[in-house]
C-alpha cells in the first residue's frame, strides 16, 4: 500500500460507488445475456439455464464477499494479484497474475470480436470487413482502438462512456423482459429440466466432456442435474466483472466504503436481469430453437417482432463495447501492479502526467489485444476466460481465511461474515464449477499456466522489488518512512 503514494506510480482517485457499480454491470451485462443465455439452454440445460444463471450467481456471490473484504482493507491496484501477494507470497500472486492476463486479455479479444459480428449484422457490411470470416477483422480493431484511447485517458471518462452506453443497453434488456413477457407460452418451460441424454448422440468426444464426469466415471451426459451445472460452468462467463471493479480499487475516492457496495450491488443487479431474461427467452421459444448466435434477437423474430430483434442487436452492440472497454481496464491494473512489483520491467508502470494512467501498459495491451480479435477466431474459449476467473476465485476466497490468521490486526470496513465457512465455500463452490469445464479446457489451462512458470523464473523471479539488493531507490524510499497507507502521505 505504500507503494502506491510513489509520485510517479501514483493513481488518479475519482471514482464513487456509482461509477464502480456502472463499470460492474458495464461489463456483466454483455456477451452473456446476449448469446449464451439461448446456446446453453439448448446443448446443456433447457428451461433449467435459470437454475444455472442462479447456481452461478450464488457462487459468484460468495467470492464477492472475499473480494469486498480485500478491496475495502487493501485498496491497491491488481485484484485479486495483488490480495494473493499480500496473503500467500509473491509466487502464488505470479500465478493469479498470469491466470488474469489470460483471462481478462482473452476475454477483451472475444468479445471485441462478437462486437464486429453484431455490427456486421446490424449495419449489413460486407464479410471482409467485419464479422465472423474476417480476417483481420477491422470492426474488432476499431473497437479495442476506441476503448484504448478512452483508456488511455482516464477512467473516469470512461466510466461516463460506460455510463451512456449501460443506459442503452439495460433498456434494452428490460424492453426483452417486458415485451418478451406477453409471448410467453407455458408449454415450453415442459419439461423444465429435459432428462439427461449421453452426449454420444451428439457426436461429443472425450476432449469436451467435463472433467468432473470424466473423474467419476459418468458417461458424458447433457441436460438433466449434470446439464444444469455444466451449464453454470460455461454460463459463468456472462458474470466475469465484479472482480474487475476489484482492480480499480486505487482509484476510488473512499474504497473502504465504495468498493464493497460497487462490487456487491453491480452484481445483484445482474444476477436479476440474467434470470429474468432465461425465463422469458426460453418461454416464447422452445429451447431447442435457441442454438443460434443471437438467441435473444432470434426469438423475436420467432414471434413476429422483428422492430425487437433490431433494437436487441443495437443494444447488444452498445452492452458488448461496454464490455471491452472495462476488461481492457482491468488488464491494464492488472499489469501495472505486476510492473510496479518488479515481476514485469518496472518501466511500464510509467503513470500519464496529466490523466494520471499507466498510458504505456493501456496502449500495449490494446495493440495486443486488437491483434488477437483481428487474426485469432476466439469464440470457442469462453470457458478458458471461465476456468481462469474461478481460479482466481478458488485463491482470493483462501486468502481471506489467511490473512485473518497472519493480520488480525488490519482495518476492515467490510468483513466477510461466518469466517472461515462461507470463505470455504466459496472455494470449494469454485472448483466445482472448474471442474465441470471440459477437458480440452484444463489441458490448455495447464499449458498456459507452464509457459507462466518458465517466465517467473527466467526474469519475474531476480528482478521482483522483493529480491534482495533489487528494491527501488532505498533513498527516495526513506521520503516515505513513517506514512499511513490508509491516510496517504505525510506532506511534511
């Protein structure tokens, strides 16, 4: 906490528990609700993608207590980074880190590239230019372009973007609600839990069967009990966010108080919407007509209102871009607590003199970014994005159990209630849902987190600020000496 008060790593605080329950459901509100709502329903769930959206939403809840905790006690840049660093040592922090990057780069270049489909669609432009079969994929390079320079300067600008952009969008989604209400037909919530079929007959192979029934010896099945959770397993993408608010904690003007309601509250507000619009979208139209790529704005067209399906793929447009923006963010303070640690070149974490943003880390992660959806077809690794989000649940939820042993002694505004139960549960409630992912899914896990490895000890390991005869300019350091992290410096 006293690094964050050095002048030239210092973030900008403006941010209230508005903007961050804006940038929370900025970024819950989006590929989700739009495409795998009806996807899911139709190959895992059926009607019963409500109990998915809900058993996701419960598990998501418990890790957001955790996350409340460390963010109103440790308000410093990095997420779950930076809680794992303060509780289970610097290796363990390296491995969230680079479980963050994947999923948080990852997840921006997915769904930058579901924003150039949609736009493709609404706007009729040609297949080379924009869309699933373009390549490079220049309606995706314009938006991360768009999101990087909002970035670069500054998140409170981008927090009103997101602001006008979220109104549009959560209208749009209440519009689904209430007009897809009047086409509900109760036959099709019949049987609302579709009894469980062998996966066999859908020509799945090992390498997509959940590793959870792979373990126990269950032949792979869909629909049914293991459908549901399999189901929330993949669902729980459309929830990655409120552990984004989590890293724009440095930034909040009163983090004790702010980051805890802006964390809790965006993520209510979406568990509701998402569990509505499961119920309506899968009462106008039977689940097995919803394996579309725009499930909401096909049902409309299903039942006779196409105006609806048009204001859907506007509204989509508007939510998705919401989304890259704010995942783009989060990589970025991602990054630039590992900079500023030593475990990346120091030199990134280089903060703008006037908008007060790392500008250096936001305009390389956007290039990188803006490649990857321009060149990399990406759609398939939703549940990569899912597996690192858990992981990085499964830890945080351990810490806090951790650091009420080694710390008692911190400040905690906000404290997680029936410790160490509910964090327990969290973590057991996370792998479980890991281990209900596929297993193609871990093996390139498990790739990724070994090239992480070989990094750490290669470089992030001998040039990390904790290395002894590495720390920064002990001198200018001794400026420091006396100061409160929870009041700032002392001017004198």
């Amino acid at each position: 906490m006293a690094e964050t008060i050095e002048p030239e790593h210092r973030l900008k605080k403006n941010l209230s528990t508005l903007d961050l329950i804006i940038f929370g459901v900025a970024v819950i509100i989006g590929t989700g609700i739009f495409v795998l709502t009806g996807r899911q329903a139709a190959v895992n769930a059926g009607p019963a993608i409500v109990i998915s959206f809900v058993v996701a939403g419960i598990v998501c809840g418990l890790a957001a207590l955790c996350y409340a905790e460390f963010a109103s006690t440790v308000p410093v840049a990095g997420s779950a980074y930076t809680y794992s660093y303060a509780t289970l040592g610097e290796i363990v922090a390296w491995i969230i880190g680079w479980d963050l990057v994947l999923e948080l780069g990852l997840g921006a270049a997915v769904v930058a590239r579901g924003w150039s489909a949609y736009l493709a669609n609404l706007l009729s432009l040609p297949a080379w230019v924009a869309g699933e079969k373009a390549i490079p994929d220049f309606g995706a390079i314009f938006i991360v372009a768009v999101c990087t320079f909002l970035g670069v300067l500054g998140t409170k600008l981008s927090s009103r973007v997101s602001g006008v952009l979220v109104a549009i969008k959560v209208a749009v989604v209440l519009l689904v609600i209430v007009v897809g209400a009047f086409f509900i037909k109760f036959a099709n919530y019949k049987p609302f839990i579709p009894p469980a079929e062998p996966t066999a007959q859908t020509g799945a192979s090992v390498w997509h069967t959940p590793l959870s029934q792979l373990l126990l010896g269950i032949e792979p099945v869909h629909f049914g009990i293991p459908g549901i959770l399999a189901a929330a397993a993949i669902v729980f993408f459309a929830y990655i966010g409120f552990d984004i608010v989590a890293t724009t904690a440095e930034e909040v003007r009163n983090p004790q108080r702010d980051m805890p309601r802006g964390i809790i509250g965006s993520l209510v507000i979406c568990t509701l919407l998402y569990v509505l619009v499961s119920l309506v979208i899968t009462g106008m139209v039977h689940y097995t007509q919803l394996a579309v790529d725009a499930p909401l704005a096909h049902a409309f067209d299903v039942v006779g209102q196409p105006w609806v399906a048009k204001l859907i793929s506007l509204g989509a447009i508007c939510g998705i871009t919401t989304v890259v923006l704010v995942l783009l963010l989060g990589q970025v303070r991602v990054l630039f607590a590992m900079s500023r640690d030593g475990l990346l070149p120091i030199g990134m974490a280089k903060v703008h003199r006037t908008y007060g943003t790392p500008y250096l880390i936001t305009i390389g992660v956007g290039v990188v970014i803006a490649l990857l959806a321009a060149f990399i077809p990406l759609e398939k690794l939703s549940e990569l994005v899912s597996i690192g989000t858990l992981f990085a649940f499964f830890v945080v939820a351990l810490g806090v159990i951790v650091l009420r042993k080694t710390r008692p002694d911190l400040p905690r505004p906000f404290r997680v209630p029936w410790v160490p139960v509910l964090p327990i549960l969290a973590a057991l409630a996370s792998l479980w849902l890991m281990l209900n992912l596929p297993v193609d899914t871990w093996v390139r896990f498990a790739v990724w987190m070994l090239l992480g490895f070989i990094i750490y000890f290669i470089y992030s390991y001998h040039h990390s600020r904790e290395r002894p005869g590495i720390r920064y300019d002990r001198e200018h350091a001794k400026t420091y000496e006396g100061t409160d992290p929870y009041k700032g410096p002392n001017v004198e």
